[in-house]
C-alpha cells in the first residue's frame, strides 16, 4: 500500500496515470473479491454467544452485496455548536411499510471526544447506489433543558420543534437530485445542522422569565452565561 501510494505522487503525466491505476485496479481485485463476500454467508450454523454477539452481520446472508461504505456524520446547530444528544434512525420502504434498515447498523461508533460526530460501517445491498431502496433518515435530538429547544426541517420544508418525547425530522435519501448518496468502499462526510431557539419558539422564552426571577431573588447573571 505505501508503493502504491509513494509511486501515485511520482505521477507526472495523464499517461503514467492511467498505468498507475490500471495497476492498482488489477491489484486490488483479489482483496475486493473477499471484501464483497456477504459476511453472512454460510454461517447458519453458529448458535450461542457467538450468533449473539456477531447476530447482525448474519441476517439476510443470501442477499448479494455492492461492497462496504463509512459515513461520518456530524451534527451542529446554525451558530456552529455540536449537537451531541441526537439519535438517527435509518427506514427502508417494504410494500407500503417503513422498517428498520438493519444494514445501517452493521457498526456504529459515537467519538468519545464529541458525540456529535458519528461513524456508521454499511454494507450496501445489490441497487442501492442505483437509487432503487426508498430509504428514510429520521432524525430526533434534544437539548436536555427546557429553556432551549432545536427546530428542524424535513424534506417536506415544514419546521419541527425537536425534543426528546417529539416525533423525528423525516429526511428522504432515496439520493441528493441525480446522484446516488451511497458509493461502495468509500467514505461519505455528512453534516446535520439543526436551529436551537430559546423555547417555547412562538411566546415569550423561559429563558427571560428564568433570568427574570434571579433578579428578583437578587442573583446576578454574567454577560458570558448562556
């Protein structure tokens, strides 16, 4: 992997590039051919802790696959502050029915330092990057006060006050206009922004008549506190 790399730098032409990733294609085929192996397969037979623990990567082990995609997910409101207490949940269309798209759960990390970035391991089933699984993310994140409340928008544009007992944000990802949001063996970035307003967003906040009875009770509040 480090030639591969070394020798891409030394590139100097369009000609020594397309040697360059004839070679690369023709090399990497082996490890590609194992890589879309469904990691299901064959393994019917495992019982006990070991189907327990490794359960998800076995259900549909006979449905063929595209390969494996990363995405990285990053949640934030409008003024750039992360939003670190939010759930996704990824639906497939089935009949007239949204279920749960187990294969957006295949791996799924929160990066400890900040929960607002997330790391999703997919194993893409055979035509999603053609766009043919209707596929829905919804969204729900709260702030954890309710002084505060994040407002988000859907793909049918009506705005929706986001707490921890409201309904989700729905998103349709069938695709982003003519492309396809899913691409095998790569690593997709994706950025969620949500509007966090002082609550309730249509009647004086709580937040003044909070600030309003520590003057009364003589307290004092500094020009940094939120």
């Amino acid at each position: 992997m480090m030639d591969l790399i070394v020798d891409f730098f030394k590139i100097g032409d369009e000609k020594a590039y397309n040697g360059w990733l004839e070679g690369a294609i023709a090399g990497a085929e082996p490890a590609k051919a194992r890589m879309l192996v469904n990691p299901g397969k064959d393994a019917s037979g495992l019982k006990g802790e070991i189907k327990e623990v490794f359960g998800h990567l076995f259900h549909q082990a006979d449905q063929p696959m595209e390969g494996w995609q990363q995405f990285v997910v990053h949640a934030r409101d409008e003024r750039g502050d992360p939003v670190t207490d939010y759930l996704l949940e990824v639906l497939q269309k089935k009949g007239d029915e949204w279920v749960e798209f187990t294969d957006m759960y295949t791996d799924v990390h929160a990066y400890g330092a900040d929960a607002s970035f997330r790391c999703f391991h997919v194993r893409l089933p055979e035509g999603i990057s053609e766009k043919k699984i209707p596929l829905q993310i919804r969204v729900t994140a709260s702030t954890g006060t309710k002084l505060m409340a994040y407002q988000g928008y859907g793909s049918d544009d009506s705005g929706k006050t986001m707490t921890a007992t409201a309904g989700p944000v729905v998103i349709d990802v069938n695709g982003l206009g003519d492309a396809s949001l899913f691409y095998p063996f790569t690593t997709t970035l994706v950025e969620i922004i949500i509007n966090r307003e002082p609550w309730p967003l249509t009647k004086v906040s709580e937040i003044f008549k909070f600030l309003g009875n520590l003057e009364k009770q003589g307290g004092q509040v500094s020009a940094d506190q939120p």
